[in-house]
C-alpha cells in the first residue's frame, strides 16, 4: 500500500507558521518582539502565523532572531535517489 501523503503549498505553508509561532513562544518573544527584533512588520508576522503567508527573505530574517537559519539553509540539500542501485553505489565509493 502507498502511504505518500500529498499536501498543498497553503497546508505546508500553514504548518511551518504554526512551527515558528511554537519556537517564537518557547522563546517567549511576542509578535511585535520578533517584527522589531528581525525587522519585518508586525503585520507580516502576524499575517504568517495566521495565513501562512509571508516573502522568503522575511521568512529568513524571523528564522535568525529564532535562531533556527540553519534549518532554512538545510532545505533541499538531502539527496534524492532515483533507484536502489544509486544508494548502493553511492555507499560503496
């Protein structure tokens, strides 16, 4: 059985501000702390932990002040293998 589960660029979206506004409390840093401390507008920070919705480089700046950039620059970086031969031949150099 398939158990690939697709989801939609919202339902991504809306998971990694719902991760963020997580990290943001456990900092305890509000809202108006992070959009002056990474200096995107409040109402883009308070639209992203709603909507989703917020630019890539203000989407950076917020991931500094919550010191988690790292992650940002891991994005695509694993390598994605076409067949079982490739696995095994990039494990036997």
């Amino acid at each position: 059985m398939n158990n690939i589960q697709w989801h939609s660029a919202g339902e991504i979206a809306l998971k990694l501000a719902e991760n963020i506004k997580l990290r943001r409390k456990s900092m305890s840093i509000t809202q108006k702390e992070l959009a002056e401390r990474s200096g995107v507008s409040y109402g883009s920070v308070k639209r992203f932990e709603e909507q989703g919705l917020i630019s890539l480089s203000s989407l950076i700046k917020i991931a500094i002040v919550l010191r988690c950039e790292n992650e940002i620059e891991q994005l695509f970086t694993k390598k994605v293998y076409g067949s079982i031969e490739e696995v095994i031949n990039e494990r036997n150099k």
